[in-house]
C-alpha cells in the first residue's frame, strides 16, 4: 500500500508500505524467571480479584453499607475489576507460546477500553470527592443532595464524560495505518501505537497530551477544592473526636486519590522524547496493576464501618443473616 510522507526538507514522497495485520506485545520481564513472573502477576490479579468482590459483595448483602459513599465505592470496585482485566489476561498469555501476538483490532479495543475505563475512574473519584465534601460541609442537606437519582445521574456523567472526551482521539487512532508490529509494551497504549504508525502522528500525539491533561487536572481541581473546602470545615469543629471521625470518612479516598493521580499524572502529561529506559511501562505497571490491588484493601482496612461489616461477616459465617437486619449507621 503507499502513503504520503513529507521529509524533513519539506518535499513530498511515496513510499510502498505493507500494512500489519497482528501486532507482537515485547512484554515487561519483571524477573529472569518467566515460571515466578507469571506467578506473581497471577496472585495480582486474584487479590485484586477477590478484594474488589468482596467490597461488591458487602455493600450489596449489608443494609449499613447502602449509602451514597458505598454506591460510588462499589462503582469503583467494578471499574478496577474492568481496568485490571484489560491488561493482566493478555499479559499472562503473553508467556505462553504465541501468546504475544494480538490482532490489530484486538489491540485497538485494548487501548480503547483501557483509556475509557482510565478516564471514567478520574472522573469517579472527583464525584466521590464531590460526595465527601457535601456530607462533612452540608451534613444536614446530604441525604436530600445525594439522592438515588442524583447518584445516577452522577454516575451517567462519568460514563458519558468520559466516552464522548476520547471519542475524537479514537477515531483518530482507529483510522491510523500500522506498518511495524513490534509494540514495546506490555499492551496496546495509545503512545507505542502511534509509534508503529505509518504516518506521521505528532498532531495526535499532541491530542492525546491535550486530551489526558485536561480530564487529569480537571478531576484534580475538583478532588482538590472538595478537600480544601473539607479541611477548612474540619478544622472548624470543636472536639477532638469529631475531627477524628470527620477526618476517617475521608482518608480512604484520598489515599486511593494520591495513588491514582501520582502514578498517572507523569505517564500521560509528559513528552515522549528524554524518557528513561522502558518509563512508560514501569509507570503503566504501577497504573495498571499495583494501584487497582491497593484500592479495595485501602478502603476495607482503613474505612470504619467496612472494617466493622467484614469483623460481623467473618465471624457470624460470611453467608449469615444475623447482621443484615435494620441496625441504621448515617448515610455520611
């Protein structure tokens, strides 16, 4: 097939390329030993697995835990479930034989679902933030604030901010040539793709920064002032120990928001020239896999009243009735 290419010295040529039909994945070789490797990403993926379950499974089955807090914490559970098994099952077939190949359009899937679910989960937190800051700034409103509908709606903007904000930059990308089927990643992100193009993608590229600076430092800025606000009406109460539970309903969140913003926020808002060695994937690694198994232990071991379900849970037999019954906890 030819493509236009413009040299450096601004004249035009054409050139004969043949398109790909599959891409090769180089993967990222945590350890020389492939066997221990595939190992450890399997117990990964389990516990990611099995925390996120096991939040979905407390909040659906405890009375105690149906609140605006815990619906938006079960929507972020089933969005680390999605975002992990993007990633995590392709990386495991990597290490069988043949495993590395994934089709073209496999692969734009790959990096589509990937960047939605990214997008939709910056997006959650700053509504989760939103949610906190309406229940210690306005705790007499919050119940007739953050009603059912309302949490719908909330969670309907985040999906649909989300689709219609990569939407232009992925029919860009769908409709890009590819004429190298190396991609040096351990899945198909948006940068190695338009590496493999054959064309020139710099105006994408820059798209892409544009785009994910926008929707990062949007959500930030809404994360941000929702706690500032929080702190400032904190500070403002006069017991020690109203301070200290104001402070626990939102600790969990905002250490699962410093976890998600550090370890994003230098993989996307960033050039892609002067990177260190294999940056992306390590920065990918921690996005991709480390963060999503911390979410579900930071919120069951520092969150109060998930502590106190799971304790009843485990010691009452984990499908017992003797605890859903009509003890009432405040919907903050």
């Amino acid at each position: 097939m030819t493509f236009l290419h413009r040299s450096n010295d601004n004249t035009i040529e054409w050139r004969n390329t043949t398109q790909v039909a599959e891409f090769i994945l180089l993967g990222l070789p945590l350890l020389s030993n492939k066997s221990v490797s595939f190992l450890l990403i399997v117990l990964v993926y389990i516990f990611t697995m099995a925390g996120n379950v096991l939040i979905l499974f407390l909040v659906f089955f405890d009375q105690r835990l149906h609140s605006p807090m815990y619906f938006f914490l079960c929507n972020l559970s089933i969005l680390d479930i999605c975002f992990i098994s993007t990633t995590i099952p392709k990386m495991l077939h990597g290490y069988m034989p043949g495993g590395k190949t994934i089709s073209v359009p496999g692969c734009l899937m790959q990096s589509y679902s990937f960047f939605l679910l990214g997008v939709a989960n910056f997006l959650l937190l700053a509504v989760m933030s939103l949610d906190r800051y309406v229940a210690i700034c306005y705790p007499l409103h919050y119940a007739t604030i953050m009603h059912q509908k309302q949490c719908v709606k909330l969670i309907v903007v985040v999906w649909a901010g989300a689709f219609f904000s990569i939407l232009g930059l992925t029919i860009r990308i769908v409709r890009l040539p590819f004429c190298s089927s190396l991609v040096n990643h351990f899945f198909c992100d948006v940068i190695p793709l338009l590496r493999n193009s054959c064309i020139k993608t710099a105006a994408i590229h820059l798209q892409e920064v544009i785009t994910s600076s926008i929707i990062l430092l949007t959500s930030l800025f809404v994360t941000l002032a929702s706690y500032i606000n929080i702190v400032r009406t904190i500070l403002k109460i006069q017991s020690v120990e109203g301070r200290q539970k104001a402070f626990s309903t939102c600790s969990s969140h905002a250490l699962v928001v410093f976890l998600a913003y550090g370890s994003s926020i230098f993989s996307y808002v960033k050039p892609a020239q002067g990177q260190i060695k294999d940056y992306d994937k390590k920065i990918a690694l921690l996005t991709t896999i480390i963060v999503p198994l911390l979410n579900p232990y930071i919120y069951t071991l520092r969150n109060q009243k998930v502590r106190i379900v799971l304790k009843e849970r485990l010691l009452n037999g984990i499908f017992g009735n003797s605890f859903c019954t009509s003890k009432h906890i405040s919907v903050a």
